[in-house]
C-alpha cells in the first residue's frame, strides 16, 4: 500500500491528481488480492490501470515538453518499458483460466516497484521547471 507523499509532486496539480488516483486503484488492487477478490474485480482494476496509465504518461509526456524538462526522453523511455513489462503481466492474467496468485503477485510486486522508483526519480523532477 502507498501513501501519496510530498516528494512525489511534479509541481503540476493534474499530473499529481493522475498520480494519486493511480495509487488509489493501486492500493484498490492490493486490497482486493488480500480480500480474495473475485476475477472480475481484480479484471477491473487491472483493465483501469492499464488503460489509466496510458492516458496519463500521454499527458505527462505533453507537460515535460511543454516545460523543456530535461527527462522528457528518460520518462518517455521508462513509459515504454512500463508498457511492455506491464502488458506482458497483463497478458498472461488475461489469458489465465482461473485465479494464479503467482501472476497476480507478480504484477503488484512490478507496479509498486515501478510506482515508487518512476515517481521519486524521474517525475518530480518536473517541479524544478514549474516554478
């Protein structure tokens, strides 16, 4: 589970309400794992934070450029390595007959990983250009 920090914001109050409500659906996700949640529910969450994310590094990728920000072409990178490596997690719980907790733990372990290092690393370095 993830709390939203002061060392996450980007100084750009969309780009951190998308990055709350990423963490929210994340924090959603965890839960409905431990809650034994049923394939539709965890489906769902997942179907979000696919589709979420997508939209979200598109604006992202808009304000960096907008602003010059000088990781525009790191974050852009690490948005593509998030796209393979996520839709690879999520084509394999796709394709799954029946509830693996293997995958699905997989999954979570990548995003929280992905989540944490991708937002204190690359993303808050935006607020440098915001001022």
């Amino acid at each position: 589970m993830f709390e939203w920090n002061n060392a996450m914001t980007t100084g750009v109050s969309d780009i951190d309400d998308q990055h709350r409500e990423l963490i929210s659906k994340f924090n959603e996700l965890v839960e409905a794992q431990a809650g034994g949640a049923d394939r539709e529910k965890v489906g769902g969450l997942l179907d979000f934070l696919q589709y979420y994310a997508e939209w979200h590094f598109n604006n992202e990728e808009e304000i960096m450029e907008k602003y010059h920000c000088h990781v525009l072409d790191e974050n852009k990178k690490a948005h593509d390595e998030y796209r393979v490596k996520f839709g690879e997690l999520y084509g394999q719980w796709k394709n799954m007959t029946d509830s693996d907790s293997k995958v699905l733990n997989n999954t979570i372990v990548e995003l929280a990983r992905w989540i944490v290092h991708h937002t204190l690393t690359v993303d808050n370095q935006l607020h440098e250009y915001v001022k």
